[in-house]
C-alpha cells in the first residue's frame, strides 16, 4: 500500500494527503475540521449527526491513512444503530397502542 504524501504544515488534522489523488481529502466545515482533530487527538471518537455531512468518509481517510502510515496495524468498523433499534421499539410501542385501542383497553 502506498504511504500518503505529508500533509502541508505537520500535524494538519485537516487535510489528508494520499499519492494518486488529484487533490487532498479535506475537512470544509469546521465541524469537519473538529472532528479530524479529535480522531488525530483521541483513540476513540464517536460521532452523531445528520446523514450525508462527511462523518463516515473522513474516518476511513483517517483510519486508511494510519495504517498506511503504521500508526495502527489493523481497522476496526464499528457501527452502532441506535437509532435503528429506537425506531424498532417505537415501533412495538405504537403496535403495541393500536392494539390495545382495537380491543377496548
């Protein structure tokens, strides 16, 4: 596997840098960029908020790069569906509702 070029100005949480992309993955909010900083600071971060602002894509560029970089030996993806499990009880619980007012409870 090819080691990611340095990023510019060491210790640029923001920014990731890898050979053959045409430009670097970068945080463009700064709640990206937060959250770089805590992946860079913490060994483990665990993120919440809403679908499609970059959560997923930027922890694999970061867990890619520190194995590229031997920082880690091994990638670990975790996800927690919590709010899958909570939609499913909400779920029961209205079922669980509708029934009762069928019969008369």
């Amino acid at each position: 596997m090819p080691m990611p070029a340095e990023s510019p100005g060491s210790g640029d949480a923001a920014r990731i840098v890898f050979p053959g992309l045409k430009r670097p993955i970068a945080a463009k909010t700064q709640g990206q960029k937060d959250y770089l900083q805590a992946i860079e600071a913490h060994d483990i971060v665990v993120s919440i908020g809403p679908a499609g602002t970059g959560k997923t894509y930027l922890a694999v560029a970061k867990a890619v790069e520190a194995l590229a970089r031997k920082r880690v030996r091994r990638i670990i993806l975790a996800v927690i569906i919590a709010a899958v499990a909570i939609d499913a009880h909400a779920a029961r619980l209205e079922d669980h509702d509708a029934e009762r007012d069928r019969d008369g409870a």
